[in-house]
C-alpha cells in the first residue's frame, strides 16, 4: 500500500538497515513529468539520536557532490513528516552480496574476468571520490555498497560512514566504523584511515568474488576484529587455481601495514586494466551473466564464455568420422575394404623380385656343371694394357698340368714365364739402425725471488669499518642480509689471523654498492620486529611503548623515509 512523504508517493520497501530503510518512490510533476527513485528514510528510533542525525546529514551533503557513472547519485535532501529522507538513483539491480548468493545458490563462482572487471569499476569510484577536494574516503567498502544493473553497470552507494573534511559528526580515536568482516588493520587498531584504507576493502571484494568465501571468516564478533587486526595472507589461487593470475594484484591491495599496500586506487585500476586487455570482459557480459543467474530481463542473444563457468559453456558439435580421425580410431569401412585390394598386389611385387634376385644364380657355372660356359670378367684397363699380364679371358687348359721341378724350387724365373713382375723385386735393404742419445734438458736460469709485500692489516680493518658505516648509511644494518653479514665476517676474521683480505673487503664493498632499500626490504625488517616483540617477554608498558614506537616507524615508511625507518628497527632489534 503506497504513502506519500512531501512530494513523494512511496510504493514499497526495498531494504532496511541499522540506520535506515529505502523505499521506491515516485515524484510527480506537471505536465506529466513523473521520475522513479529511491527514498532512504531514517528510522524513528535513530532521529533522536544528534550524532545519527549529523551523519544521516554527512552522507547526503557529501554523495550530493559526486557525479560518476560507477557512483549513486543524491538528488534530493529534506525531512517532511518528522522524517529526514534522502531522494537517491534508484539502481535497477542487485547488490554484490545477493549476486554472489545466487551464485552460491546455483552452485557456480563467478568467472575471473567478471571478477576483474567489478572490482574495477569499483576502484574507478574509489579514485574519484578519494581526488575530490576534501579527500573522501569510503570506509565500508564491501558487497552489501556495490551494485550492479541490469545493464551491467556497477555503481558504488552507501556513503554514511565515509570521512571528509567537511563532516558535522566526528569520528572519535579508535572508533570503529565499517562491517566488522570487510575492516581494514587500521581501522580496528584506531589508526587514521586514507585512500590505502579504500583499497584494502576493495582487495576484500576481489578475494571474495574469485573464491565465493570471505577473507575474513569467524563466527563472534571478537574473532572477526582479531582476524581484521592481525590478518593471515592467502592467496585466491590456493582456493580457486584459476584466480591465480590475480595473485598479485590480491597480494598489493591486503598488505598488513599500508605503507606495503598498493598506492592508490589508481594503480588498482591500472592492474587490473592490464589484465582485462588480454581477458577483454564488458558491462554486456555482466548483464548476461545477472540475466543467468537471476532468469529475469531477456537474456542476450548468444552466451558469453567469459560469463559462464567452464564447463557451462554449449557443446561445440563433434565432427564426423569422415572429417576427423583420432590416433588409433579404426578406418572406416571403405578404406578398410581399399586397404585388401593392395594385399595381392604386394604379394606379386614381392615374388617378381625375390625371382630377378635368383635368376643369375642359374645361369653362372658351378663345378658340378664342367660343361657350362664360363662367363666374361670384366678386366681393368691398366691390366689389360700390360702384355706381360695373363689372359684371364683365355679357356683354361684341359690338358695335364706342367709338372716339372721348376714349380717347386720357388726361384725366380725370366719375364714371360707366366710369373708375375712384382715377385721377381729384389728384396729392399734396411739401413741399419741409430741409436739416439738421450735429449739432455737444461734447467731455466733461476728467477729472481721478489719480496713479498707486507699487508698493512690496520688499514684493511679500518675499511672494513668504513664499508658497515657505509652500508648502515643506505639502510643496511647487522642481521638484515645473511650474505652480507657472512661476507663481513670472513673479512673480519681473515684480518684478525693475519691474512691477507683484500678479496674479501672487494665483495664486501660490491655487495654495499649493490644494494637499493625499498618497500620489500622494510616490510621483511617489520615481520622480524613484529616476531621480536611477540617473543620478547617484556612488561605491559614496556610493551606499549615498543608499539608506539612501532607506529612511528611506520609513519617514516608511509613518508618514503626508509632509510631511518631501518634505522629504527634495527635499534628496536638490538634492545630486545
């Protein structure tokens, strides 16, 4: 049953909250001009309450401001019937939290491309409202804020807990404001929250929609603001492997300490820009995919694969046996048949030169032939121009064979006799053989022994010293780098047994010359205080005041002053 509110006729409830409830409403002009919105009403209970009222008033003053196409839009503030309302777009849509439970709900996760581009329009508000004049920063960045159309646009709302400069209400030291799951470390430890605070929320949105689970999961509210305060870093691939291209973008955006943490919203939209180039996804494929998922609207003409699961996809169809044969797939029917016809035919070809093989076999003679014919030999033409070779071509003689005692005397007979020239050579004569003496090997003439040059050890300690000063100068202290540490160490102890170091002290100032402080090496140095202090069996106070100096590490960090940043860590070290 419809109500009217001022000038708004109200048709039903959309959703309610802690603080508020939305209605759709209608406003009506004249000449027929007739708009449909969204009307936020705040509830009785809240208006008497000042501090709700100024952040129900915060919230339409600073969302009134913005104008993009990933933000909703505020047309229209006011209170009528004791009631303050606030006139905003009406989305035509869903919000993250109800796409991902019917996602649930059908048993599917949405793909990583649609992931990537979600969290990327998101990111695009982020930038936005975070280079406004005031600096605007979200703080509630979670499913239950961004929506999505029916067209597939994606739009982020709900800015009653967002900070700027011109706020009525104040947030008090170490308030918490924000769903207790989506916090980041900062807000549940009271820290001043930035746009790296926006960023980490939308690092949470991201995790969640690749892997259909939350990053933070407990089942008491204490829990979750310990989960919030001292997360455990997984990665979306360990749960789902097919997000693991998105690693690292993850990994950026839900560092522990901001100054870690991607640097703005802006490098967030170019990451996953560079992703969305070679997995290209549009606002058109969201829109198939909500069609899908909630079966209302009419469905677009063809499914998008980077909409749908793998797996979902339509069948390609399979191809026919006369188009497409697998290895080791029988041959149809007609080449098997083909295949016979060539199995005589091989068999005759065999025979045929099995046959041309044995031919010459019988026709050459043999000794149990004595009247074959003896056939031809081909003679060289060096042999056969020499007249004191045999005639090899010549029938032998049948007659008794010469059995005078010539053949066995072995003497060398006169040319022509039928022996060949090359038996009747005299024998060569060998000189008789040398003895050689023995080389005799005359020693080099002595090299002149040079003085070994006595090393100055003093002067090689002092720039051992001068190398650790220099180091400490780029950030580099005792127990950050293993290899450095032991590099120093064999210098150290070769000067200390009278050697000579100058190799050592030479990796030692190449290893200095080398090494670039950066945000890694800091983080690393962080994790070793952050074990020191958990170790460290130290009183309350001391223990806060190891935290309070922790904080102003951190502080150096977030100003790019890493160099004094390691300075301090390592003099925190150094007194546990």
């Amino acid at each position: 049953m419809s109500r009217q509110l001022g000038r708004y006729e109200l048709s039903h409830r959309i959703g309610v909250g802690g603080m508020a409830e939305v209605y759709e409403a209608r406003l009506e002009g004249s000449g027929g001009f007739a708009k449909r919105l969204a009307l936020k009403l705040l509830l009785p209970d809240c208006q008497r309450e000042p501090e709700l009222v100024k952040s129900f008033i915060d919230e339409a003053r600073i969302a009134a401001g913005l104008s993009h196409p990933n933000v909703v839009q505020v047309f229209d503030f006011g209170q009528a019937d004791e009631t303050y309302y606030m006139a905003m777009e009406l989305v035509d849509g869903w919000d993250l939290r109800e796409v991902l439970r019917r996602a649930a709900r059908r048993g599917r996760r949405l793909t990583v491309p649609a992931a990537a581009y979600i969290v990327h329009e998101v990111a695009q508000a982020l930038h936005y409202i975070h280079t406004r004049e005031g600096g605007i920063v979200h703080r509630d960045v979670s499913p239950h804020n961004v929506f999505v159309t029916r067209e597939g646009h994606v739009k982020l709302g709900d800015f009653g807990v967002a900070k700027s400069a011109g706020r009525l209400a104040r947030t008090e030291a170490g308030q918490i404001k924000g769903k207790l799951a989506y916090l980041a470390p900062e807000q549940v430890s009271g820290d001043p929250v930035t746009g790296r605070t926006d960023v980490y929320g939308a690092g949470l949105v991201l995790f969640e929609l690749l892997t259909g689970r939350r990053f933070n999961q407990a089942d008491r509210e204490l829990d979750l603001l310990q989960a919030a305060q001292n997360p455990v870093l997984v990665l979306p691939s360990t749960v789902a492997p097919q997000a693991r291209p998105l690693d690292e973008v993850v990994r950026g955006a839900l560092q522990r300490h901001p100054a870690m943490r991607t640097r703005d919203a802006a490098l967030l939209v170019e990451q996953l820009e560079f992703y969305l180039t070679q997995q290209p996804f549009q606002a058109s494929d969201l829109a198939g995919l909500t069609a899908e998922l909630f079966g209302q609207g009419e469905a677009p003409p063809r499914r998008t694969p980077a909409a749908i699961e793998p797996g979902q996809a339509e069948r390609e169809p399979v191809p026919t046996v006369e188009t497409v044969r697998m290895p080791g797939a029988s041959p149809p029917a007609a080449a098997r048949g083909r295949r016979w016809v060539w199995v005589p035919v091989g068999i005759l070809a065999a025979a045929a030169i099995a046959a041309a093989l044995t031919l010459p076999s019988f026709l050459s003679p043999t000794p149990n032939r004595p009247d074959a014919a003896p056939l031809a030999v081909a003679v060289p033409r060096d042999t056969a121009e020499d007249p004191a070779a045999p005639d090899t071509t010549a029938p032998a003689d049948p007659g008794p064979r010469d059995a005078s005692p010539r053949a066995d005397t072995g003497r060398d007979e006169p040319d022509g006799a039928g022996v060949p020239s090359r038996a009747r050579r005299r024998p060569r004569r060998r000189r008789p053989h040398r003895r050689r003496r023995p080389a005799v090997r005359r020693a080099p003439p002595p090299r002149p022994v040079q003085p070994v040059p006595a090393v100055d050890h003093q002067a090689q300690a002092r720039r051992l010293a001068d190398l650790v000063s220099r180091a400490r100068a780029r950030g580099l202290w005792t127990g950050d780098d293993p290899a450095f540490d032991r590099r120093c160490h064999e210098a150290r102890a070769a000067i200390r047994l009278g050697r000579d170091a100058a190799a050592l002290l030479q990796r030692v100032a190449s290893h200095v010359e080398a090494f670039r402080i950066d945000q890694g090496f800091i983080q690393r140095k962080l994790r070793r205080l952050d074990r020191a202090i958990r170790r460290a069996r130290v009183s309350e106070a001391q223990r806060r005041d190891l935290t309070g100096a922790s904080q102003r590490i951190l502080q150096l960090v977030m100003a790019e002053r890493l160099v004094e940043a390691s300075r301090r860590i390592s003099g925190l070290l150094g007194r546990l």
